[in-house]
C-alpha cells in the first residue's frame, strides 16, 4: 500500500490528499512535521537517511521527518514515525510551523507545512536500517558549525529549520 499525504493550503486547511510520491513530482503543498530530539547533556540527535530514500538519501538530517496519513493528527503521526524510524517513544510538543519549497533531485518538489516539534530523550536510539544509515548525538555549537561548512551534508529543510530555532525566543528546550 501506498503512503497518502494530506494536502492542505497555506493556513494549514485540509483539501485533500495524494500519494507521497505524486505530491512530490508535482510541487503539491501538504502537511508534514519535523521531530528534534534533545537529550540530557542538551544534544541533538541526528540521522542520516538511508541511501535507499527516494530523495535525500545519504543526507543528514533532524531526528525524524515525514507526514501524517489522511485522517491522522500530527501528534500520532509523529509518536509513529519516531518509533518506526528510530526505535523510541517519548513526550513531543510543537514548537512552531512554516511553509517552505524546494526543487528536489529526481524532478521532485518539496513544499510542505511543516510542524516543529521537540522532544527529551537521553537513551541511544534503535534505528531501522531502511529509514537511517546513521545517527549522532551533537551539541547546539557543533551543529551550526557544521551547517556552516557542510551544508550539502544536510538535507533542505534542516538548516532552514535550525536557524528558526537558534533566532527563536519562543522555542522551549526541555529541562
């Protein structure tokens, strides 16, 4: 079976829905969310997607990214998704959303609505080898320092991301 993204518009109303890979040949604006996981020693925890990904594959990225089904709320889909993904479960709030759009590889487009959310969690994660070749723990200074010289490392959306967080006075890191 075929994944389902949920189309909305840009205040986030639902219209319809489309399959994955159809919303993104054709540039369609849908919802998704992006999961950052900080542990105790204020970290973040990375992944690099999997090399099979159908695009930025092998790029690292925030801890889980993807999109709710038809029907499903961004909270569920997100507690899913890390699960899935990364192997673990743990308390996640929404820090904020925006739109943004890209040209993909593979004459694809991205161009999603994006959900933040944050989470605490300090154990090694137990990621599925389909979704994530790798995963790190970096704290907040090795991140940007990074982006700033490997930005092709990454995917689109995370440093986009990271600096709405780093200029933000309404993200809540967990105590």
């Amino acid at each position: 079976m075929k994944d389902s993204v949920v189309l909305v518009d840009e205040h986030d109303l639902e219209y319809g829905s489309m399959e994955k890979y159809e919303a993104h040949k054709k540039g369609k604006l849908h919802r998704a969310f992006s999961i950052f996981i900080i542990n105790n020693s204020r970290q973040l925890l990375l992944q690099k997607r999997a090399f099979t990904k159908y695009h930025s594959a092998g790029l690292w990225s925030n801890t889980c990214c993807s999109h709710p089904r038809p029907g499903e709320d961004i909270h569920t889909a997100a507690k899913r998704r890390l699960m899935e993904e990364m192997g673990f479960d743990c308390n996640i709030t929404e820090q904020f959303s925006f739109i943004y759009k890209t040209s993909l590889e593979n004459q694809l487009i991205e161009y999603e609505f994006d959900h933040i959310l944050l989470g605490k969690y300090s154990e090694d994660p137990l990621p599925d080898p389909a979704e994530v070749a790798e995963w790190k723990w970096l704290n907040f200074d090795k991140v940007s320092n990074d982006l700033e010289q490997n930005r092709q490392k990454y995917t689109y959306w995370f440093p986009l991301i990271w600096d709405k967080i780093k200029n933000s006075r309404d993200f809540s890191l967990p105590l």
